[in-house]
C-alpha cells in the first residue's frame, strides 16, 4: 500500500506559476546529454518519512518541491533526486501530426517540432520481480518552433501507462501478450479507501485528479503562436509500433530502452476528440532518436505539470 499512495502523489498539482527563461532544444539537448552514463545508478525517490510530513503538513520541503513542479515553468532544476519516477531514459524525439482532424496548435495537421522524452519507472524497482507491478511513465517536453536553436516556452506532456496507480506486472516497458498497452493522458481512478480520500485530498487543489491536461498543445503551435480559439481532445493515447518490443523485457527497464537504436522506436499517436464518444483517430507519429542515460536527465530536468484548473 505504501508505494501506490506514493505514487498517488504524482498527481497532485496546484496552482500558480513562476516565470522561467526560455530555452532553445539545442541547450537543452545539449545539457542533458552533458553527463552521459551507462551505469544503472539505483536511485531512491520517495520515502515513507516524505510522505507522512507532506500529508501532514509538516514536511515544508517535501511541500515545496511539489509546489514547485507545477509552478515552475523551468526546463531545469538543481540536481535533486526526483520524488517520483527517480530512475529514467531520455530520448531526442521528433512529434509530427499527418492527420487532419479539426484539431488546433500542436495537434494540427502538418505539426512537426523536435523534443526531448523522458520514460521513467514511478517506484524504486525497476527491476521485473514475478508479481510485483511496476508504474510506467512518459514525459514529453515539446519546443513549439521549426527553428532548433529558437528559445521558446517549451509544452509538456505526461502519460502513464493504463492501468494507472494500480501498476503494471508486465515483463516489458512497452507490451504484454494479449494485452492493448498503450499510455495516456487519463488514468483510472485508484480503488480502495486510502488512495480513495488521498485523490479527494488532491482534487482540493486541482480536479480531476486522474487527469493530465491536453490543452497546453492546442493552444500553441509550430511558430511558438497561442491560438485563440483552441480545439483540445478529451483523450491522447500512445501506442507502440512493431519494433521488437513485444520479445524485450524481462530485467531493468532500463536497459530495454537502452538497447533500441535511433530512430527505431516509433509510436502512434491517437485522439479521442469527445468524452462522450469512445472513437479514435491515429493522427501521427513519436518517433524515438537514441536513448541515453544522464544525471541531468534523472536529477535536472523538469517537466512543467499544467493544472487542469487554471486561475
């Protein structure tokens, strides 16, 4: 039970933000890649003694590091182990839409910008143990320009795998025979009644809890432009292609990614426009450039979370 209110915490978000300088990819890419490694560095994220001072109140740093994820529009942050997802591969990776659906800023048809993604585990055993779940995620930060050197606000995405705070017991990161694996945008709502009242606490601060926000893509998009009247789907949900995955897995998840070349991982990108209608449309492509592992990627890099509820 501990771990999964501790992955609970990953969907907190509150409101506010702070102001950052803008960053064009090629720093980014190149500040993340600064410090390379292929060491499997067992990182330790959130602990018991974290979680009971934040639900408390009297953890003012646990607080204040997760005040800070959603308040900070920074691409980077002092080096810190991550309270959540702690251990992570990056990617360079290329976003294009080639589908027309109505959609707007970075889901219109014709979209292509460069970014940098980030495929994590949500609790300390990235390793497969028979039985055990492991929670996948996937954070994309996108750089709505077609100039790689342009410094822009950058868009961020997060998707976690389907099954949500439940967890995954699957061998591999990406499938399980038999089995749709794809990532999203909507998890399910956690059962039982710890993780029942620990969402209702996180919905005081931003609701639905479950929930990652679309619209900070259709309202941006290729030349960095805010659109004024955005279209936003209700869902995203990305699903592996056909590139060996379904025979990887088994070990750390780590170095499944790791073992991919540039450009072989490929994932269909689909939409679910409406909440009331359960249809999909492929709209296009993620496609992976070569993984790498870093201290930068797994201590420095942040991720922007944008609240759902915006004041």
């Amino acid at each position: 039970m501990n771990f999964k209110i501790s992955l609970a915490i990953s969907t907190l978000v509150l409101t506010g933000v702070i102001n950052a300088t803008p960053m064009s990819y090629e720093q980014v890419k190149k500040k993340v890649k600064f410090n390379s490694t292929k060491e499997m560095v067992a990182r330790k994220g959130l602990s018991i003694a974290n979680l009971i001072g934040g639900l408390t109140g009297f953890g003012k740093k646990f607080r204040a590091r997760l005040k800070g994820t959603v308040e900070d529009k920074s691409d980077f942050k002092p080096a810190e182990n991550k309270l959540l997802h702690s251990r992570g591969v990056c990617a360079e990776a290329t976003w294009n839409i080639n589908k027309y659906t109505g959609l707007s800023g970075l889901f219109e048809n014709g979209s292509n910008v460069p970014a940098i993604v980030r495929f994590s585990g949500g609790q300390d055993n990235s390793e497969w143990v028979e039985g055990k779940t492991r929670l996948w995620g996937i954070a994309v930060k996108l750089f709505p320009t077609q100039h790689k050197k342009e410094k822009v606000e950058t868009v961020n995405l997060f998707l976690m795998s389907q099954n949500g705070l439940a967890g995954d017991d699957r061998k591999g990161f990406f499938s399980k025979p038999d089995t749709d694996v794809y990532f999203s945008n909507i998890i399910p709502k956690p059962e039982g009644f710890a993780l029942g009242l620990l969402i209702k606490l996180f919905e005081k601060f931003d609701s639905p809890g479950n929930v990652r926000p679309l619209y900070p893509l259709s309202e941006t998009d290729i030349q960095n432009k805010t659109i004024k009247n955005p279209k936003t789907p209700y869902r995203l949900k990305v699903r592996a292609q056909d590139f060996g995955h379904e025979e990887k897995g088994g070990g750390d998840f780590r170095e499944e990614i790791m073992s991919y070349s540039a450009n072989q991982m490929k994932f269909d990108l689909f939409v679910q426009e409406l909440e009331s209608s359960e249809k999909e449309d492929k709209i296009g492509v993620l496609t992976i450039g070569q993984p790498f592992m870093s201290e930068t990627c797994d201590q420095e890099l942040h991720f922007h979370h944008h609240p759902n509820i915006r004041k």
